[in-house]
C-alpha cells in the first residue's frame, strides 16, 4: 500500500484556470462548496464559465431565522422564531424551552444544508461550517447566544476577518465557551487569550525558547488576558432582547500591557473597551495571521496535503492577497477557486467526506428532503442531525476547541472520520436511505415521519434512464470525484440488470413507463435502482470528495 | 488483506466451531482455545488519557506543601480534613478512594511530576508529544505506532493473518488514538461496543499514489479490518467473561449510575478473559480542560473534577476487582496521563489554566506501590503562570514499560526514542508470574538502616539483580548482577555514602520484580 505523499501535483499555479471547463470540473468546485451538488447546479455552473461560476458561489443567501416547532416551548409560537424571544419567566419551564430550542437549532442547520439543494449554488453552509470548526464554540445554554455566534459566522462567513475576530470575541456564546465571561482583572483567566493567539488567528509556531512559540509568548497570552479583563455577558433572561456583552471598567485592568518582542515589544494602553481591538490590531499587523488563516482555508477547500512548496507559492499567494485586500476573505477564496491549482487532478477527491457531506450527498442529489409540514420536517431534519452527529460531526459541541481531529490531526488528517463504528454507522445510513423499507423516521410525538430516496423521481431526472449502460455512467459521473474502474462500474451494471443481459433494464424501464401506476413494473425498477444506489454509496469510491 | 486466505491460514478455522463469514455469526470460541501459558508476550497496557490537561495539584495533594497551596489556590483547594491520607505528606483526593485503597494494597503507584522540558501549553501540540513519544515536529507517528512498525513493516497489508489474528491495539469509544499511528495505518482498531457484528460489503479499489487513491485504499483496507478483527473481537467477547459487581453500568443494580469508562473497562476485561491477543487498550475520558468551575463552591470536594476522578477511580477499582475474580490480574498493567497539568494558582472563575507538569498513576498487580518523584514544592507567593516543575520525563515512563513490561531489548527502545536519552525507572515489583513464591518473604534488617543492612530474599534463578532505588526510581547502587540458582540467598548491603532518605530494595529476576522499602538514617 503505497503512502499518501508521493504524488505532487502538476501545477502551483494561482492563475485563474482557462482549460476545457468540463462537468468533471465543475463538479470538483461544486463538491468542495456545497454538500451534495444536483444535477441542475452542475449543468448551470458549466453553462457559467468558471469565473462567474465562482462568483455566484462567493454570495452568501442569508440563512431564515430556526423556528419553533418542539410543543416544548413555552413562549414562541409554533411556527415562528423564537431567537428574539425572552426567556420563560417561569423557573419551571426554562428547561423544557431551552431544550426545544436545542432541538430547533438541531433541525436548523441539517434543514439548512438539506435545502441547498433548492437554491442557487452558494459556499454559505460549506463556509459557516469552516468558521464553526475554526472558533469551535460549544452550545451556549441560553439558545439565543448559540443562534447568535452562527449569524455572526454567517454575517462575516466571506467579510473582513479582522472584523470577524472582534466581533468574536465579544460574543456571548464565545465568551461563555473560552470564559471571558468570568475574566476580571483580579484573576484573569487565560482561556480566550490562548487560543486566540494559538488557533483564531496569528498560530503557534514551534517552541522556541521557554514559553515562546515562535509567533508568540506565554507573556503574552497573560497580556491578552489582562486586555480582555472587564467583558460581561448580560443575560437578559426575562426581557425581551437578546443577551449582549458589555464591558464593566471596574473588572478592568488598566495598567499597560507589554507584549513580547514577536510583537516589536509593543505596549497595550489601557483604552477600556476598545483595547481589545488595539491588540487584535497588533496582532493583525503580523503577515503570519494571513498566513495562518489562509493555510486552513487551503485544507478544508482544496487537500490537507501541504507540501513546503505548496506552502510557499500557493499559501502564500492566498495570505498576500489577504494583506493586499485588508484581510477581506472573499477576494482570497475567489483566486483559490477559479485557479489552475485547485482544478489540479491531484486535488480531485483528495477530500474524504465528514458525516454532514456524506449524508447529503446522497440526499440532496437525489432531490430528497421532507416535505411533511413544521413538525414532520424539522422532526427529520434533527434525526438527520443527530445521525451525523453519532458518527462525529456534531455540529455546536465540536470536539475540542481546535475542532475536529479531521482537519489538524497529522498525519491521518480526514481518515479521522472512519473507523470501524463509524464506517459500520455509514453503511447503515446507506441501507436506511435506499434499500430499507422505512427510511430514516422520526416516531417523536406519535407520528411517524420518515424519508428514503425515491429512486423512481430520481431515475426520471436522469437523461437516459432507459439505458443502463449511460445511465450507470451519468449516476457514476453526479456520485464520484473520480471515474470508477470499469470492473466496478459493471458490477453496478451487473447489479442494475440483476445479471440479464442490458435489454432486460431496458424493457423494463420502458414497461414500467407505460404503466407508472401498475406495482408489478414499477416495484422491480425501484429495487433495482434502490440496489444500484447502495452498492455506489457503499464502494470506497464513495467516501472522497 | 486477502479475507479468504486469512481463514484458511488461520488455526482456529480447523476448529470444530464454524466460521460462517457470509453472516458473521461466528459462534462462541471455546475457552480453552485461548488457555495460552502466560508469558510476557500475553502482557496488557491499559492506557487511560484524561484529556484537556489534569488538575493534577487537586488530584495527588503533597499535604507538606498546603500551607502555601491555600495562598495559591484558596478557592478551589480541598479541605485539608477530607483528603485521603496516602503517605504520610502525600494524600489523595477524596473521589480517589478507590485507587487510594489500590494504592495501600500495593496495587497503584504514583509518578510526580511527569513531564517533559520546556512544556507547550498547547493541548494538541501537547498531546501530540505525549502521543507521539516525541518533541520534534516532524514525527507523526505514534510511540506505539513506531514500536509496532519495528516489527510489522507491512501493516496493514495482509494483516490480520495467522500469527497476529488480533489487533494489535484497540482503541475504545468513537476515535482512533494516535499513539499508535504509524507511517501507513494506525495499528489499533476501533471497538465501540464488543458484541458488535460487522457484515460490510466489500471491495477492491486501486491506489494511484494520489491522497484519493490513498484514501479509498484506506477504506478498503479498513472495511475488510473492521469485518475480520470484528470476527475476532466478538469472539474473544462471547468466550470471555467479567465478574466484578463494581462497574457502574446499565444493568447493575447496585449502582444508578452509568459511566462510560467503566463500561469500556468492563468490555476490556471481558475480551481479555476471552483470550483476545491486543496488548495494548486505549481509553479517553474527556473535560479536563477546568479553565471554569472545576470545583463546586459550596464544597471544594465536589464539583466537576472530583466527578471525573470519581469515575476513573471507581472504574479502575471495579477492572482491577474484575482481573482479580479472572485471574487475569498478572498479565494486565494500566497508567493515566494527560497532556499537562495546571497551573499552581488558580483563576478568578474557580478554575485553573493550563500548566506543565503533573502525577500520573500506574496500576496493576504487578506495579510497586511507590511514590516516584518527590512532592512538587510550592511557593508562599504567587508567580504568574507557574506551574509545577517537571521531574520525570514521561519518555522514561514508557521506555520503562516497554523495557519491564513487554521485557523490549535497551537497543529496540532506543530507536523508539531516539532523541532523547533514557533513564529507566524501576516499576514493576512483586509479581512473580509462575505464582509459586508469592509466599517466600523478603527480609532486610535492620531496617531504618545506618550503614549496613541485610537482605535476604528468594530468587527462582538465573540473571538476579538487585538495586537500591531511590524515590525518583533511580538505581542508586547494584548488590548483584548475575546468575543465580534457585533458592534463597543472604546478601549484606554496604550503605556507606548514600544519603538519608526513603529507598527500596529492588530485587530483579527472569521471572518477575519484587522489591521492600527501606529506610536510611
């Protein structure tokens, strides 16, 4: 078994791609963006061209607010959102409420992502979800915090990193999560300070010397904390706005701060409420923030696989523009995305997918999502949630506050993501949503909501579904990063046939054409479809991207 | 890995019990398939990792130091009055009643202070040292990942086979630890639940050398893993069993509560009893990371660490209980560890930041009940940021398992560490694994001792060495070093020149250690 580093790829160029731009490509671009491109979006981001394509990726559709549908909720209607809602007055039904809203944010985001399918392509979930790996703030316990810590992701997901950084750090969900909450100049504590400076934004680097991590020192990070001391959470449980952060100059620490010699020595007056943006402003000043952060862009977009000249020409140009453009991140993901680099062979399913992309990456090209109303929805919708999060990507108490193993941990990188439960969970999820008789359901409040693929809409969608041959071929090409080998994708077409020879499918299909409504057409196509279906997503092939 | 070729290679297949690999219902393996004799080669490490960096001052508490320890961390000490006393200036923390009460049993030791220099305060850079055995950068692979790739350079391909039908580590809960990473593949396996079956279709892919080809690969090859060594695992745990009422899991009446760790330690004794060859399991208790309300204000005692160290106690308890009622109890050894300690003084939000050193536990039948290290010292004044001094590197710790343990060659050790240059540290006592001379005491008078001292002791022949340790594990003087026949034998020890202090006599022989304290006046 040959290791993963011998391959380099052909290009480190970041000039824009003006090759053939093909479906493969396409596709390539659509699969790092979003979490299961449709067939619809592949052809129109072809139709585009790769700089406009791009382009119309790099808008954010702002996200509708969660809504209330769990009975348990005790002030919101049903049906309308509850994040500009107060806390219940009632000591007795605070629980019940927090947890409704708990399930509400759960069916939030799977919905959200579900429903890309839907819209225009846009890198909005894909990057929010970049964003809440990169702070990684847990859960607040009030709901409103947690909802906004993802707006604020989702305002600042493509804006100025500067301005997302301090906006962050003053946000109630993070400064419960990092304790900048409970942060006061008689004992401050270090949390936020730390990581801040080691994962938000300049990075450590090697240890140097005592304390010193080449970017920089232990000294600092107690500076920081000191700068941070006095920030508040107002909790604001029984009124009717949200909680907010406010700074208190009496928890303050007003002396000076001296910062190391990573930071040309500097000395952090005391300026009240604004001095943590005089320190952000520091360490914005430092190049290897841009490098930093464009480095872990380059992971989660194109391949964990960085080579030093990788490091020095492709990141590097992704860190200058960055600094060219003030820290802005859209200008930096458009050249990444529309370069010769990124469309590089080696880069093509480099990726293995988390839970959330494998998933939807069976539902949403098969145009699956529920269609059952509030309740039936969201109750699918947070099953669909909580399937990714048993198989580890829970989504609002990620693993640690460097996020997830999958895209830090060397050397193994987003093999993380499988292991023999989770690989055993995945071909489970497979059997649930294809072959399985009920699908994924939800019996929650006594009724039964569940969701398969229909394979019959599906076929009917492709371009030839009456040949089996094409058809194998047009689903290989909408599924896999890569072309299969030719003895797999006859196995698929062994599969579809049932072992006849290919006119068998074909008489069928059209059978059942001529009789949708008849079972005895109908049911075999669906099997064998459904059968077709779960051999793919159960291949190897399968789980890149 | 060829599947078919592995069942025909492998002996169990030409046992009367039928493999039925289409359905993985492999019936139950009969015991005594598994009565191997026991040997270091049937040798346990069970490693349990507190991750997020231990409070380790509130954990194992030098009581001679607590005076200052009030000024450092007035709000989140324990209160003197409930600490476990364990030595006379070293107590534990009241959730450790269990490991405390293993400890007086001489089934515990404590190692102070383990660390290594220049500490990084970084959880994951951090825990990447401790995992990788190594402070340079450049090295991905795990300390064990590397000690097992001295020996099977091929792994994964063609692995599971006839020799090494097991894993070679399993990796209890839901991720994979890097400690055993290596080049290629991690050598350790994933066992969320034992009674798992794992039927997964399977199938050939090809590696182009690209991170695709690498990564489909990967699955292929785990696929095939997860079926094959699930075959095993499942086996080993219908053919094992576990004893012990202490666990704290679903179904004992006894206990209410359910804790995770307990029931991953109760699966580990069962694949275990039922004959599974792994040598090494891992387990992850995670919320370490006590930045904010470590302890319960109203009663220092309580609060969120004594709940994490409750539970790892009383685990541990009911695993070393489930060895003991199994006989298993010579062939498994354990240690925690975790990737820092924190800091001496405590925050404002009764919590602590991330520090440098800290104690780690050992257990076992076979560890000596000791103290390693001295208690860390505390100052009456705070120093911003400090934490507490490393002592012990926790390199030594491993490459003295691995040397006392799994009895690895000095040479093979050295090329798992090769940075950095080893101080072996005496840590196994008292198990003698042929079971007959447990019984035969182990005398030294006089003892507080001046300059001179007696010993006599019982060896079951061949190489015998026997060392003066002192408490940071050091070999301070050798008495012998040589073959000897079977019997007991009297020694006098020159003690002239050494200084006052705890020490133990150490007695080192082919088939297992044993060793008396001994006190210089």
């Amino acid at each position: 078994m040959p290791t993963c580093q011998n391959i380099a790829p052909t290009t480190l160029s970041m000039a824009p791609y003006t090759g053939p731009w093909t479906k493969d490509l396409a596709s390539h671009l659509l699969r790092r963006t979003l979490y299961g491109p449709t067939q619809v979006q592949i052809n129109d981001t072809v139709a585009l061209g790769v700089d406009f394509a791009v382009e119309n990726l790099l808008q954010i559709i702002p996200s509708t607010d969660p809504l209330t549908w769990h009975p348990d909720e005790a002030v919101g209607a049903q049906g309308a959102t509850w994040v500009t809602e107060f806390y219940p007055t009632d000591e007795a039904l605070v629980d019940p409420t927090e947890d409704a809203r708990k399930h509400s944010l759960f069916s939030w985001i799977a919905g959200r992502i579900n429903t890309e399918q839907n819209a225009s392509p846009s890198i909005t979930e894909k990057i929010c979800f970049f964003w809440h790996n990169h702070f990684s703030a847990k859960r607040s316990g009030d709901g409103r915090n947690t909802f906004m810590y993802h707006r604020l992701l989702d305002t600042h997901a493509l804006g100025n990193f500067r301005t997302l950084i301090e906006d962050i750090t003053v946000d109630p969900c993070m400064m419960y999560f990092l304790d900048t909450a409970s942060n006061t100049k008689w004992s401050p504590n270090e949390n936020y300070a730390r990581e801040l400076l080691e994962l938000y934004t300049i990075g450590k680097g090697p240890l140097i010397g005592p304390g010193d991590y080449s970017n920089y020192t232990e000294e600092d990070i107690a500076a920081g904390a000191m700068i941070l001391t006095g920030w508040k959470v107002r909790e604001n449980k029984s009124a009717v706005a949200n909680p907010y952060s406010e700074f208190d100059p009496s928890h303050h620490e007003d002396s000076d701060k001296q910062l190391s010699h990573h930071f040309n020595n500097a000395i952090v007056a005391s300026n009240d409420e604004l001095e943590y943006k005089d320190f952000i402003d520091l360490i914005f000043q430092k190049d290897e923030t841009a490098f930093h952060i464009s480095k872990k862009l380059y992971r989660f977009f194109v391949s964990t696989e960085i080579t030093p000249e990788i490091e020095s020409s492709v990141i590097d140009q992704m860190a200058q523009t960055m600094l060219a453009n003030n820290y802005e991140i859209r200008p930096v993901l458009a050249e990444l995305l529309k370069s010769e680099h990124f469309y590089d062979l080696v880069n093509i399913g480099a990726h293995m997918k988390s839970p959330l992309e494998f998933i939807f990456s069976m539902m949403n090209p098969t145009l699956t999502y529920p269609t059952n109303g509030l309740d039936g929805d969201n109750l699918l919708w947070k099953q669909l949630y909580a399937k990714a999060s048993s198989i580890n990507q829970n989504w609002y108490t990620p693993p640690s506050v460097a996020g997830w193993p999958c895209f830090y941990q060397e050397p193994a990188f987003m093999q993380h993501w499988l292991n023999a439960a989770t690989i055993n969970s995945r071909f489970w999820y497979v059997t649930q949503l294809t072959t399985h008789s009920t699908g994924i359901s939800s019996d929650t409040f006594g009724t039964l909501y569940s969701i398969k693929i229909d394979a019959l809409s599906f076929l009917a969608t492709l371009q030839t579904p009456s040949d089996g041959s094409a058809m194998i071929d047009e689903i290989c090409l909408l599924f896999l990063p890569r072309l299969l080998e030719q003895t797999k994708r006859d196995a698929l077409l062994n599969t579809l046939t049932d072992g006849l020879p290919e006119f068998e499918w074909t008489l069928q299909y059209n059978e059942y054409l001529a009789n949708p409504a008849d079972v005895n057409y109908s049911d075999p196509v669906k099997s064998q479809m459904e059968a077709v279906l779960s051999q793919l997503f159960k291949s190897p092939e399968f789980q890149s991207c | 890995m060829d599947r078919r070729k592995f069942i025909k290679n492998l002996s169990l297949a030409s046992a009367t019990v039928p493999f039925m690999v289409d359905n993985i219902m492999a019936q139950a393996l009969p015991n005594n398939l598994f009565n191997v004799p026991v040997s270091y080669e049937d040798r346990v490490l069970v490693m349990i990792r507190m991750s997020g960096g231990n409070d380790g001052l509130n954990m194992v508490i030098p009581i001679d130091q607590y005076d200052n320890l009030m000024i450092q961390r007035p709000n989140i000490i324990i209160p003197e009055n409930k600490i476990i006393q364990g030595t006379y200036d070293l107590g534990f923390h009241p959730a450790l009643n269990g490991i405390s009460e293993m400890f007086n049993d001489g089934k515990a030791s404590v190692m102070q202070n383990v660390g290594y220099q220049e500490q990084n305060r970084s959880h994951f850079r951090s825990m990447d040292i401790w995992s990788t055995g190594s402070t340079e950068i450049y090295e991905k692979r795990g300390w064990l990942g590397r000690y097992f790739e001295q020996n099977h350079p091929e792994y994964p391909d063609n692995y599971p086979n006839n020799i090494n039908p097991d894993p070679f580590a399993v990796s209890m809960g839901n991720s994979i630890s890097t400690t055993c990473q290596g080049t290629i593949a991690n050598f350790s396996t994933l066992v969320s639940k034992p009674s798992n079956t794992y039927n997964l279709e399977e199938s050939l892919t090809t590696n182009d050398g690209t991170l695709n080809g690498c990564n489909s690969s990967f699955v292929t090859t785990l696929i095939e893993q997860t079926n094959a060594y699930g075959l095993r695992i499942n086996a080993a745990y219908d053919a094992g069993n576990s004893l012990s009422q202490y666990y704290y899991i679903d179904n004992n009446p006894q206990n209410d509560f359910k804790s995770k760790i307990s029931e991953q330690l109760k699966y580990v004794a069962q694949m275990i009893s039922g004959g599974m060859q792994t040598k090494l399991y891992i387990l992850d208790v995670n919320g370490f990371d006590t930045h904010n309300e470590q302890v319960d204000l109203s009663d220092t005692s309580t609060g969120v660490h004594a709940e994490l160290l409750q539970e790892i106690s009383d685990a541990v308890y009911a695993f070393q209980n489930d060895l003991e009622l199994l006989g298993l109890d010579k062939r498994v050894m354990g240690m925690t560890f975790s990737e820092f300690g924190r800091q001496i003084a405590s925050n404002g939000s009764a919590g602590t930041d991330h520090g440098d050193a800290a104690p780690l536990f050992l257990f076992g039948k076979c560890i000596s009940s000791s103290i390693i290290g001295n208690n860390p010292v505390i100052l009456d004044e705070i120093t911003n940021q400090k934490g507490v001094d490393m002592q012990i590197d926790f390199r030594d710790v491993y490459a003295s398992i691995l040397k006392d343990w799994f009895r690895i060659s000095e040479d093979q050790i050295t090329t798992i560490f090769e940075n950095h240059s080893i101080n072996y540290l005496t840590l196994m006592d008292g198990c003698y694994s042929n079971g007959l001379h447990d019984e035969e005491p182990t005398l030294i008078w006089p003892n507080p001792a001046g300059e001179i001292t007696n010993l006599d002791f019982y060896t079951p022949g061949g190489d015998t060495r026997v060392n003066l340790v002192d408490m940071r594990g050091r070999i301070v003087r050798n008495y012998m070093d040589m073959a000897v026949d079977e019997g007991r034998h009297k020694l006098e020890l020159n003690l002239n020149g050494v200084s006052k202090g705890i020490y133990r006599i150490s007695i080192v022989t082919m088939n297992g250690n044993k060793s008396v304290s001994l006190a210089i006046q």
